[in-house]
C-alpha cells in the first residue's frame, strides 16, 4: 500500500515537474569569467556555465557529493565557494588536477561526515586560502583536508569543536601564514605545534578554553589572538632573540597578572582589558624589566587595579592610548617629562581617582582626557592649564567646583599670588586648546564670572547640577567659540545668562528645567536646534519666535503647559516655516473650551477667534438682557404712575 503511495506521488510529482517550463531550471548568472550561482537550490554546477571559467560562486545551494560530475567536470577554477551547501563527501584527488585553483570556501557544509570515513582529500595542489570553518570538525579531523597542502598560506578552521592542536597538526601545510581557530573548544596545544610554521604571522585563537601559554616562542608572529579564553597566565621564553609581535590581545580571560612579554620585541598593541589584574607592581614582569618602547595602545581597562606607579610608564615612549577606565585607580600622577611624551589619549574614566596630578612639562601630547565617574573633588587649580594641548575634558560625574579667574590675568606669571581662591575649585580660564568640556553632575552651585575666559570652548556641558547658579556674565569670553551649550536638568527657573551674545552658538539644551520664559535672542543669534522640554513655558513671546524663526531647525517643545490661544506666533511658524519638532506629538496646550491638554497640531486660529466672538455674544446677550429689564422695569414705574395718577383722579 504504502509502496503504492509513493509510486503514485512520484508519477504526480513528474507530471508536474515535465509540465514545467524548461526555461525555469535556475541558471547562474555568467560575468565575464564568473559564474554567479548563488542560492538557486542547485545540487550540481549547470550545462550554462561555460568551460573556461575562473571564479564559481555556488554558495547556499544544496550540493553533497563534491565530485567531478557536480563540478561538470570543469578545471579550469581559481575561486571555487561552496558555502553554505550539505557537502557530506569529496571525491579524493578532485583538487589534484586544480593547478589554478587558489581559494577554496567550504565553510558551513557536513564535512564532519567525511572526515569520519577517514578518507584523505588528496593533495590541494594549488590552494593558498582554505576555508572550513563551520563543519562540526574535531580533534584531528583536519588532518584528512591538510595532509597534502603544500601552498596553503591561509586557513580557517574557524567554529568547529577542535579541543587539541597535535603537534603534526600543520605538518602538511608549511607555508601557513594565517591559522584562523576562533570559537574552538581548544585546551592543550602541544609543544612544537606551530614551531615547523616558519611563515606564520597570524594566530587567531580567540574564543577557545586555553588557560597558560607558558613558553611562547614564535618569533615570527606578528598578530595573536587570545582573546576570550581562560587565560591565567601568559609567559614568554626568556631569550633575547627579537619577536616580530605586534598586536597581542588577551582582553577577557582571568589573568591575575601583567603577561610576561618578551624581552626583545616591537609590540605596538596590547588589550589585557576585562582580566583580574589587580597591581601592576605585584606582576612577575618586574624582574625582568621588559621596555615596551614601540608599544602605541595599552587596554588595560575592566580589571582591579588599585594603584599604578609612574615609573610602570617608563619606557613607553611611542604610546598613544592608554586606556585605564573601570579599575579601582584612587589616585594618579605623572611627575617627569620623559614619562608618556607621546601620549595623547588618557582613558581614566570609572575609577576612584581622588587625586590627579601632572606635573609642569609633562603630559605635552595629550588631546583627550577621560576622568568621568571618579571621586575628583579638590585638584590643583592650574592642572589642565599645565596639558598644552588638551582639546577634549571629560569631568562628568565627579565634585569639583569652578574657580573664578584670577585677578591679575596680566601676563606676570612669577608675581601671580595664589590669591584668595578657594582651595578646592579648578580653573578653566586660559585653557588654550580646550574645546570640549563636560561637566554634568558635579553638583555644581556657582560658575562665577568669566569662568571660561580664553579658553575657546565650543561645546560646554553643565547638565544635571541642580540649583546651578549662573551669573550674568558667566559665558563671557565665549562669544566667538561656544556652538553647543548644554543646561540640561538645572532646576533653572529663570536664566540670566547672556546668551545673545553668544554669536556662534548654534545648540542649546534647556529641557527638564523650570523656565517660565526665554531667555533673549538678539538679531545676530543663529541657533539651530533648541530643546525646551519639560519646562514651565505658558506663552512663548512673539519677539522671540520671530528671531528663533530665521535660522531654527529643530525644536524640542514637549511636556510643558502651554496656552493654545497665547501662542499664535508659534503656532503660525509651525505651520509657516521648516522648523522640524520631533516631540511634536507630546506638545500640548490648554484652551478653556476643553478639560484635557490639546495637541497643538490640532488648534486652529479660528478656535481663539470663536472663544472671543463667543466672549462677545455673552457681553452682547447680557447687555441685551440688560437693557431689556431696564426697558421692562421703566414702563413698569410708567404704568403704576399711570395707575396712581388714575387712582388721584380717581
Ligand atoms: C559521490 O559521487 C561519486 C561520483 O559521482 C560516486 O562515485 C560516489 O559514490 C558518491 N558518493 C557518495 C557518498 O554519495
Ligand atoms: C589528472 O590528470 C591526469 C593527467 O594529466 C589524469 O590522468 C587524471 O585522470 C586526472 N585526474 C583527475 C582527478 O582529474
Ligand atoms: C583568509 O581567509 C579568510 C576566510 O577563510 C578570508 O576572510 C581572509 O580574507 C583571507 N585572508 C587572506 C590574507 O587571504
Ligand atoms: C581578537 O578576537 C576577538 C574575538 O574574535 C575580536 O573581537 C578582536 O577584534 C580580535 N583582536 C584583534 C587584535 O584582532
Ligand atoms: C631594570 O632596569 C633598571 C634601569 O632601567 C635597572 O636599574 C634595574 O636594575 C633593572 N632591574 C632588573 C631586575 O634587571
Ligand atoms: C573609556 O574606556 C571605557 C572602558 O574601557 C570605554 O567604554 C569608553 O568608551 C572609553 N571612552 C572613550 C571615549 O573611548
Ligand atoms: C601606590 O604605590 C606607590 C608606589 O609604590 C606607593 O608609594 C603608594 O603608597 C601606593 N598607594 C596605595 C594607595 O597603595
Ligand atoms: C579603551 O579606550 C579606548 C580609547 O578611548 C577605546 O578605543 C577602547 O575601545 C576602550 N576599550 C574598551 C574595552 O572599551
Ligand atoms: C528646584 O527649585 C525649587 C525652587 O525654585 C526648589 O524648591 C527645589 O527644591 C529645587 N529642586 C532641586 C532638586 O534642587
């Protein structure tokens, strides 16, 4: 019966497939030398593709036998990509014959299947760029692709479940200069594993379950990876041969110490973030004094680092980036010149930093500071006057004050008394390059007058410190530079700040404050995106919507209680002009016809107009009302004279 079923099915299933158009059997599309089949269900290579050509792209399609009848005995190949298909079989020697075959993508097929049958794929006489990455390989399952590889230089065996590299792994394919093995499940590579490999550059172990590389002896390697693994310790031999290493990563595996790098090495980049290092001064790295001189990034953030000494700086003299962010830093200080000259980006963000120092001369290269999220509440006054070319100053989330300027700013440096500052505040006045600073929650009270003079800041935040209290004068100086000003979440109910003459400043952010009114534009006032959220606005005067109108873009208006009817100058440049309102949905306005807020898109002068006419009808029914009870009321008193005058003459 069953048989008879499947009979059936199988004569349906011709009928139709012969009632098919021929013209619909998907054919790849030819380009010059490439054949371009891509995703077309295809379990072999079609007639239409032509003998000569160079580049075949059959991925996601459905082959599992790779053979010279899939390939329709075409030779002539450089690019062969089998991605993504069900190959569970390779016809052994298929590749021999290949000798223009370069790149050979097998990535994501069953090739776990043909490894199990133990049959070797024969030699990959041409292949430089192998890869099988993604076929559920294990331990020595790569031994039946590699055996015969004499021109492999790059190989990926990327997401499989190798767990051991043996140490005639690689011993087929000796000019391997590239061996991908991320996301393995790697835990023992054997002693001499990649020694043979004197091509190699790159070795990219990232993601495996390695825990100690206790002789790393590859002099060759210029690239390694050991990123993501459970790494506890990272050890080199100790020779005074040169290593040709340049980009270390270890970032995210459990190291309690500094690695042991080699003595004699050119390393440029070095990520140990996310590890357990706790003190730097503890690392077994002291006794062997290893100089990172060409050394240009350091990562060391994500660990628990307590307390770092200058002298750990000493020999990096080309570092550029040191990023030092999330540790458990309380204090940090560069006294000599010599230390970090190169430096320009300092990374010091999330820590607990109660102490900051650089001394005169130090420091000359830095351009970018990160000191967000620390406990910085007293520093030195002038500590940032003393970083010449500092052009970017995170110092969000600390407590500092900011120092009114000096008295005498006459150009007599040796006579400048300390003069009555407050001891705890820092100066920001003649910061030369500084262009960028941030300092939102700091709970800020004061910023006294001309506190940022000749500093030519162009962006300045001074969000969230509550009962912020500004002085009129406090932006001056910034007339020419500030184009981003942000006063986000001040508790501000009226700002007193100048800012009409503040002539380049394009960026204002008032949200979440108390405002009743704007503050001032003049004519020469160009802002382009003004954010008044969440305020106390009722009206917005006509004379301010007309400046704004000129050169605003976006406005941000929502949350505030606004009055339909005293805003019809708004109103008519909503309607009127470009200004584009992305809160436009939450802004509202009251109007005495309706007990809910309206949406502003929804008013209509006319709806102002009709509340007055109304206002009219009512003083005009009233009136009438009146003058009818005076007219009734009048002949009334008329009639009852009458009457008496009867009742006389009566
Ligand atoms: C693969 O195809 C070849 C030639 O077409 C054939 O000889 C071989 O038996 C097939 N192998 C499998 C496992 O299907
Ligand atoms: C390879 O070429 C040789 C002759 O050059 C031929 O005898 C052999 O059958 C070919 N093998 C394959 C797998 O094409
Ligand atoms: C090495 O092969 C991988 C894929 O396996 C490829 O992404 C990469 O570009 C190749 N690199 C070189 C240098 O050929
Ligand atoms: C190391 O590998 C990780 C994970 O694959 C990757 O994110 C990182 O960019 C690699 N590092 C380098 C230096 O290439
Ligand atoms: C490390 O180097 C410094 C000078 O560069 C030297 O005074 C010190 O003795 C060296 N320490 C060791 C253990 O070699
Ligand atoms: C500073 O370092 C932290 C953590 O490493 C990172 O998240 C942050 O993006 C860095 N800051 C910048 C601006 O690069
Ligand atoms: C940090 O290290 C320096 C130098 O080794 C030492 O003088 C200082 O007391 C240490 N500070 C803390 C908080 O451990
Ligand atoms: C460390 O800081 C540098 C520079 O600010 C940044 O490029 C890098 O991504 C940061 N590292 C981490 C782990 O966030
Ligand atoms: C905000 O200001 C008002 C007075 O204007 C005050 O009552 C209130 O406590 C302030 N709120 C904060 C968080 O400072």
């Amino acid at each position: 019966m069953a048989a008879f079923q499947l009979l059936f099915l199988l004569l349906v299933s011709r009928v139709v497939a012969s009632a098919r158009p021929p013209r619909h059997v998907p054919s790849c599309r030819i380009v010059q030398m490439d054949a371009l089949c891509r995703d077309l269900n295809l379990r072999s290579v079609p007639a239409n593709v032509p003998h000569d050509v160079q580049t075949l792209d059959f991925s996601l399609n459905q082959v599992q036998n790779l053979s010279q009848k899939t390939l329709a005995y075409h030779t002539s190949f450089h690019h062969l990509n089998f991605h993504s298909n069900k190959i569970h079989f390779i016809e052994p020697g298929l590749f021999r014959n290949m000798t223009d075959l370069k790149v050979l993508d097998l990535s994501k097929n069953h090739l776990n299947v043909f490894a199990r049958s133990e049959i070797n794929i024969g030699p990959l006489t041409a292949i430089e760029s192998l890869d099988l990455s993604s076929n559920g390989l294990y331990t020595g399952m790569s031994d039946y692709f590699l055996a015969d590889s004499p021109s492999l230089t790059n190989l990926s065996l990327n997401s499989n479940s190798i767990t051991r590299i043996a140490q005639n792994t690689f011993s087929g394919s000796l000019s391997l200069q590239k061996i991908s093995l991320h996301n393995n499940v790697i835990l023992e590579i054997e002693d001499g594993a990649f020694d043979s490999l004197h091509h190699l550059t790159e070795l990219d172990l990232s993601k495996n379950s390695i825990t100690c590389i206790t002789d790393f002896n590859l002099y060759n390697l210029k690239v390694l990876n050991l990123s993501k693994n459970s790494m506890e310790l990272f050890q080199s031999v100790n020779s005074d041969n040169p290593y040709k290493l340049l980009f270390l990563d270890l970032s995210e595996n459990k190291m309690p110490y500094f690695p042991l790098l080699p003595k004699n090495n050119v390393l440029k980049y070095l990520d140990v973030s996310r590890n357990r290092l706790q003190s730097i001064l503890d690392s077994p790295d002291q006794q062997t004094n290893v100089s990172l001189n060409d050394l240009i990034y350091l990562d060391m953030s994500y660990n628990q680092i307590k307390n770092i000494s200058e002298s750990f700086f000493t020999h990096m003299k080309s570092l550029e980036v040191l990023n030092m962010s999330n540790n458990c830093i309380g204090s940090f200080s560069i006294t000599t010149g010599s230390v970090l000259p190169s430096v320009k980006i300092i990374n010091l963000s999330y820590n607990s930093l109660q102490s900051l120092t650089f001394e005169e001369n130090t420091l000359q290269s830095v351009t970018t500071l990160f000191l967000q999220g620390n406990d910085l509440t007293t520093l030195d006054h002038q500590v940032f006057q003393r970083l010449p070319n500092i052009k970017y100053l995170q110092l969000q989330k600390n407590n500092l004050k900011v120092c009114a300027p000096e008295r005498n700013q006459q150009p007599t440096p040796k006579l400048t008394i300390q003069n009555h500052l407050d001891p705890s505040c820092v100066s920001f006045t003649s910061i030369k390059n500084l262009q960028f600073l941030y300092l939102s929650e700091n709970n800020l009270l004061t910023l006294p007058v001309n506190a940022f003079a000749n500093t030519p800041l162009e962006l300045l935040d001074l969000s969230l410190n509550p009962g912020l209290d500004m002085d009129k004068d406090s932006l001056s100086g910034l007339e020419h530079s500030l184009v981003h000003l942000f006063l986000r979440e001040n508790n501000i109910s009226y700002l007193n700040t100048h800012l009409s003459t503040l002539r380049s400043l394009k960026h204002v952010d008032l949200s979440g404050n108390q405002l009743t009114s704007l503050p001032t534009w003049n004519k020469e006032s160009y802002i382009e995106s003004l954010n008044l959220q969440n305020n106390n606005l009722v009206a917005l005067e006509d004379s301010t919507v007309l400046t704004l109108k000129r050169s605003l873009k976006t406005l941000y208006m929502g949350s505030n209680p606004l009055s339909c009817c005293k805003n019809l100058g708004f109103l008519h440049m909503l309607q009127n002009s470009a200004v584009v309102i992305p809160d436009i949905e939450t802004v509202t306005c009251f109007h005495p016809e309706f007990s809910e807020p309206v949406n502003i898109e929804k008013v209509t002068e006319e709806m102002c107009h009709t509340a007055r006419t109304q206002n009219y009808i009512i003083v005009a029914l009233l009136t009438l009302l009146v003058m009818i009870v005076l007219v009734v009321l009048v002949k009334c008193l008329r009639s009852r004279k009458r009457k008496r005058n009867r009742g006389y003459r009566a």
